[in-house]
C-alpha cells in the first residue's frame, strides 16, 4: 500500500513540475522568472545532509539576484544565499544546500528576490515534493 502512495505521489509531483514549466508568456521588461527546480536523489533525501538542489530561471539579463526564499511546512521560511549563480542571456541556474524538511512528505517551495533597474522584485515560486527518510 505504501509503495503504491509513493508511485501515485511522484506521478503528481511530475506532472505539477512539468506544467509549472509550460509558461509561454514573454518575460516583461526587468522580470526574472524561475522554470525549474532539479531535486537530488529523486527527492528521497536522507535526513540532516545537506544536498545541493539546482534552480533554472530566465530573465532580460538585467536582475541581479540577492536572496533565495525556501518554504516548507514543517521548518516555516528561510532564506539562503543562492551559490554558483550563472547568468545567461536568456536562461541562468544558481545552486542552493538544502536538506529535508522532516521525516515526511513535504512539498518545498522557493521564490527569490532579485534587483531590476533600481527596484527590489520578487520572482514566481517553484516547488517540488521532497520525502525524508530516516538512516
């Protein structure tokens, strides 16, 4: 019974990353948008390590990206630094450490705060499910 729990949940944790990803709008003057948030271990995380989790986004080139806000059920917000930040001319990855958020199911979410032409922004969320487990 568990493992089929599991299955039906990575099927929809699949299906909400792929249509999370299937925004067609041109970005707007300044914006910077997230598209995806890449999960180590298929998001079997053991708990208390830190795993390094990638974020893709694309902008116009001119945001600059200050802080990274992660939110999960259980620990609440926190904010991180965002690490091995690569802008691109359209599209760009940054790198957060995070771990799992209890020995549970959890659907971690992420926005970042960015600065564009002189004004502090917040860009859309990304989110995936992540399943603690105990060693």
């Amino acid at each position: 019974m568990r493992s089929i729990l599991i299955t039906v949940l990575i099927g929809v944790a699949v299906l909400l990353a792929i249509s999370s990803c299937a925004t067609t709008e041109p970005l707007r003057e300044g914006e910077l948008r997230l598209l995806r948030m890449q999960v180590p271990e298929n998001g079997n995380l053991i708990l208390g390590h830190p795993y390094k989790f990638n974020i893709s986004f694309e902008s116009d080139g001119s945001a600059e990206i200050t802080r990274a806000v992660c939110l999960c059920a259980d620990t609440g917000v926190r904010s991180y630094k965002p690490e091995d930040v690569r802008y691109g001319s359209q599209r760009g990855n940054f790198s957060l450490y995070l771990g799992a958020c209890s020995a549970d199911s959890q659907r971690l979410e992420c926005y970042v705060e960015y600065v564009s032409d002189g004004k502090k922004r917040r860009s859309n969320s990304v989110f995936s499910l992540i399943y603690g487990v105990l060693r």
